[in-house]
C-alpha cells in the first residue's frame, strides 16, 4: 500500500511518516501542492494524505484536478481546527475523509487503514493452504494462529501473495516496501524473506529462489 503525503509542515509530515510507516505503509512526502499534483498526475497511490494548506499550488486545488482526471484514489484531507467551511469545501470537492489539526497519531492510522481497505474494495482475506492473510488488518494466520511478523515481513509477504505462482523480483519487492528516498538494500530483502521462510515454516508454503531473477511462492499443489 502506498500513500502520498502532502504536508509543508516538517515536523506534522515527519510524525506522520513515521505512523504510517509503523502502519506498513510505503509513504511518498511532498511538501507543496505543485508536486503532489504531479506526483499524482503521474503514479497511482492507495490514498492521498493531502493538507489543504499547502504552498505553491492550495491542496483544495490539488483535490479538484485529481477528481478532474476521474481517478477515484480515495483522499483524506487535514484542516486546522476552526476550519469548518475548508472542510466542507473539501469534502465537496471530493475527499473521503478529513481530520483536523492536531490529530492523534493512531487515529490517522485506523482512518488511512479504513480508506484503504474501501478504495481497494477489501477487506480481503487472501487464504493459500493452511495460511490466511487480512489485507485490512494485515494479520497472518497459519492453521488459525496468528504469526507475529515485522510490517517490512508484512510487505513482503504480501507482494509474493498477490503473485504466488509467479516470478517476484527483487525490485519489485523493493517497490512495494519504499517510499521516495528511502532504500531497502538486496541483501535485507534477502533476510526477509530468509525471516520468513522460517516464520512460516508450519505452513508447508515453500518461497522458491529464482537465482538471480528473484523469489516465488509456490502453490501448496506445486509444493511437494
Ligand atoms: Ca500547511
């Protein structure tokens, strides 16, 4: 899952990418309007965190030519506190949700987690032989326990899921695990999948390594 961030207010955008790291989310910041414009013109995110407040170009504006391009990304706008007709003024333009100034971190995360799961049409459950995995609450179970896994293990997993069968490469999983800027190395992509191989050992799933295309998990059928 991968969210942009509009914020210009260093330290609100660098608690806020903490959270929603911490949420297993990959996070793209921008601090102006003007790039989150462009960002958004050009990729596709699961959710846009996007202050209205911004400089360059005001996210109001942002909003309404998101909305103007047909794309249906859900957005969650941040208002101050006394802002009310901001706030309806953005939810008019088409934002999904809107939180005001100051926020508790935890919320913002249960929010980003409930928009998510409704852009996606989710609250998927993914099951492959004894292993269940709930995109929503990105909890994996094997044989109805739950397995205790670090969010990076997480999106790992959850990226060899959605293709099991199929060939995974390395950058690929580095795709779904970074945010702009941030680096996840080959060699830790390599420890977590080695982590996991061995959480999920009771499962009987197998993540076959393609020598130097990268990783496959193998359908419980394919896996002797
Ligand atoms: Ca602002």
């Amino acid at each position: 899952m991968r969210i942009l961030l509009a914020e210009d207010d260093e330290i609100i955008a660098d608690a806020l990418i903490r959270a929603l790291k911490r949420g297993g989310f990959a996070v793209d910041h921008v601090p102006t309007g003007s790039e989150a414009d462009a960002a958004l013109a050009s990729q596709s995110y699961d959710l846009v965190v996007l202050d209205l407040g911004l400089p360059k170009l005001p996210g109001i504006e942002v909003l309404k030519r998101l909305r103007a391009r047909k794309s249906t990304t859900p957005v969650l706008i941040l208002t101050a506190q006394d802002a009310i007709e901001e706030r309806v003024r953005g939810l008019d333009a088409g934002a999904d949700d809107y939180m005001t100034k100051p926020f508790a971190l935890p919320e913002l995360e249960a929010r980003a987690r409930a928009l998510t799961r409704r852009g996606t049409g989710q609250g998927r459950c993914i099951t492959l032989g004894l292993l269940s995995y709930d995109q929503a609450d990105r909890v994996v179970m094997v044989s109805g326990q739950v397995v205790e896994l670090s969010a990076r293990e997480i999106g790992v997993l959850e990226t060899l899921l959605l293709r099991a069968g199929r060939l995974v490469s390395k950058e690929q999983l580095v795709d779904h695990l970074c945010g702009w800027g941030e680096e996840v190395s080959h060699n830790a992509i390599e420890v977590y999948v080695h982590r996991l191989r061995k959480k999920l050992e009771p499962s009987g799933l197998k993540i076959a390594t393609v020598r130097g295309l990268g990783y496959c998990l193998e359908k419980p059928d394919a896996a002797t």
